[in-house]
C-alpha cells in the first residue's frame, strides 16, 4: 500500500520523478536506517535525501530496485553530503556497489571549523541552522511498516537541514584557506577497500589476545577468518556463529579433536554440529603454519616509560597548534597515531602527511629528535627550534 506522503517514496514513478527533480541540484544530502542485530550484513529500512528545496524518504523495502539513485550519487555536478558518513557509505556500497562522489562529511568539517570531536547531528543542526531536533522517536523500529507521521518526520531531520549546514560550511572553510585540507579525509571515506570485509585480519581486532603466543595467534587468525567466512556466508552475525571469547579460549587450547572442543566452557551450545568440523580444520592448519610466517600482535613500545614521556609531549604540542588554528585536536592527530609516532613509526600516519605535516607534523619530528623545546611563559606556552 502506497504512503499518503508525498515526500514517501515507495513506487518506482516516485522515485524516478525524484531522481529527475534532484538531478539539477547542487547539494544532496544522504542519510540512512539501517539493522544488523540479526545479520552480518546491515538490512537497509530507509534512505533518506534531501537538496535544497526538497527532502524525501526512499522505502527500499517496497522499492526492490534503488539503481536509479547511481544517477545522482555519481554525478559529478552534486556534492553529497553526509553526517559520520562512514556507516551510511558502507551500506550504499553493499546496496549499490559504488561510494558516491564527490562526498562531504560535516563532522569531519566541523573539527576543522574548531567544533568539539565527532559532534552530534543535533549539536551542529541547533549551531549552524539554530534549530533544536527532538529525540523523541531515535530508537524506532524502522523495519516496521507502516511508519508513524512522526517517524517520518523525525528522519527527515537527519538530512533536511544538511544542504544549509553545508553551505554555510563551505563558505567558512574557503574564507580561512582550509576547503582543499578535507580532500584527503574524503578521499579515504571514498575508498571502496575501507568497506570490504577483511576475514584474513579480524583476528587483529580480537580483544585478550595478547597473553597468546604467536603459535596461538595462528590459530587465532585461521579459527577467526573461518567464523567470519561462515557468518558472511550464511549473513548472521558473528557471535552467533562462535564469540569472541570462545575464539580465545580455542586457539589457547588448540584442540585436535571434538571431544577436546567441547571441554571448553560452552562450545558444544554453541557451535554443536554445524560448524565444529571447520573450526577443528582451521585449528589444524593454524598450527601448520610455519614459524616465519605466524602472526604476530605488536606490542606499542609507548608503554616504556621514556615513550610515554615522549608521547605526553607530542600530546601538548598537538594540542597547542590545534588551539592557534581553532581545529579540533583529533583532527591533527589521534591518540593511536601519537603512540605510533612516540614509539618510532614513521610509515602511514596521517599526521606525516599534507596539511597536517605543515601545520603540526613537522614540528613533532623536530621535537622527537631533540630540536625543538616547549617552555612555559606566563600562561602561554612557547615553541622554539634549535635547527640553525
């Protein structure tokens, strides 16, 4: 049964008629709502799209088919714009196989406009619209159909004041020079690699891993891309297929057999018969895995008492050129990125790089290797190199 509202779109006709009407914007603001508390892959609810004169709400659940959308999302004429863009970009690219460009993101925006780390879509709508969203229905059940007025209503919020934040966004940014600093954090948004399940490195982000020894860190990655291989495939998430916890205490025992697979604290519940054969299979070839080419978890040499020292002062230099060019400190650099630098990594960091390496980057090798000092005078904090 078709919606009443207008800006409901459910048939093909709608949709279509949209696509035309949004194709001569300049501005498309994105959003989605999504599930994946029951699959591993997220199940798209809603997709919603605003530009300057109209939002709408796009019904994927009656609408089968959403490739008229790759028209608008690869036009090179509209800027699309999201808010935390990364997770709305995932299910595009899963829906859509594409990541639409060019894209904008205006959280990532807003730390370079001095606003707090990852500010929430209500915190820059009430900043930059001087409107306060309500929260009334946040936690709705958007695969239920049909949907309530004020459903509707709420998450057209989420984009329909977008395209203005945007705008005025984009003005602020090219007046202080910064507009071509955020092609480098757009364009690792819009890499499709970012949303490829990796199976053969989840174990990395497997908590309680490191008391294992690197012959168990192999069984670790094979028993780990195997649960992953196999929720993938039947689309049910992870831990219904073996926890995280289980994985741990699999690969620390290492069992050969099924009797010795189900002495551990609650195996057979979970994995019974279905998938105990393959996990025993990739025990085996874990533990097959020659020594030059096991894993192995690096341990951030930062937590050495000099390194810390190290990284403190990195921190108070961060956070003094942060404060001088009204940017949010994680912009510069995060804490991970700080800890790798600390401990001697010079390879992949942000931070090394473009306009970061100009306007703090530098400075922090300099004070890495002694030829840089930091010095309180007064309240204020002085930085002065040594270089000749």
């Amino acid at each position: 049964m078709n919606h009443s509202n207008r800006d409901y779109l459910d048939t093909p006709s709608q949709l279509h008629s949209f696509v035309s009407e949004a194709s001569r914007a300049s501005v498309l603001a994105v959003d989605t709502e999504f599930i994946r508390e029951r699959t591993y892959f997220p199940q798209l609810c809603l997709m919603q799209l605003a530009t300057p004169e109209r939002s709408v709400i796009v019904d994927p659940l009656a609408l089968k088919d959403l490739s008229p959308l790759k028209e608008l999302f690869l036009s090179e004429h509209i800027v699309k714009v999201f808010h935390a863009g990364e997770q709305d970009l995932e299910i595009i690219n899963h829906y859509l196989s594409l990541i639409p460009q060019p894209l904008f993101d205006i959280q990532l925006a807003a730390e370079l406009l001095g606003m707090p780390q990852q500010s929430s879509l209500r915190t820059l709508v009430r900043e930059f619209a001087n409107i306060r969203l309500s929260k009334t229905v946040s936690f709705s059940d958007w695969n239920n159909r049909p949907l309530s007025e004020s459903q509707i209503s709420y998450a057209l919020d989420d984009v329909r004041y977008l395209p203005s934040i945007y705008l005025k966004m984009h003005d602020s940014l090219k007046q202080l020079g910064r507009l071509e600093w955020l092609q480098e954090d757009f364009a690792a948004l819009a890499d499709t690699s970012r949303y490829l399940p990796q199976p053969e490195l989840a174990w990395r982000k497997i908590r309680h891993s490191s008391s294992l020894t690197r012959v168990q860190l192999g069984v670790l990655q094979e028993v780990t891309m195997t649960r992953d291989l196999i929720a993938m495939k039947r689309n049910l998430p992870k831990k219904w297929i073996v926890t995280d916890e289980l994985l741990i205490e699999i690969s620390r025992l290492s069992p050969t057999s099924i009797e010795e697979l189900f002495h551990l604290r609650g195996a057979e519940n979970q994995l019974g018969q279905h998938w105990s054969h393959e996990l025993l299979a990739a025990v085996k070839r874990g533990l097959e895995i020659s020594p030059e080419q096991l894993p192995d978890r690096k341990h951030p040499s930062i937590r050495l008492a000099a390194n810390a020292a190290a990284n403190d002062m990195l921190r108070v230099l961060v956070n003094q050129r942060a404060r001088d060019n009204q940017v949010t400190p994680s912009m510069l650099a995060n804490k991970e990125e700080l800890v790798r630098l600390a401990a001697g990594e010079r390879e992949g960091l942000r931070i090394l790089t473009g306009w970061r390496y100009k306007l703090v980057g530098g400075e922090l090798l300099q004070l890495l290797d002694g030829n840089l000092t930091i010095r309180l005078k007064g309240n204020s904090l002085k930085v002065t190199s040594l270089e000749a």
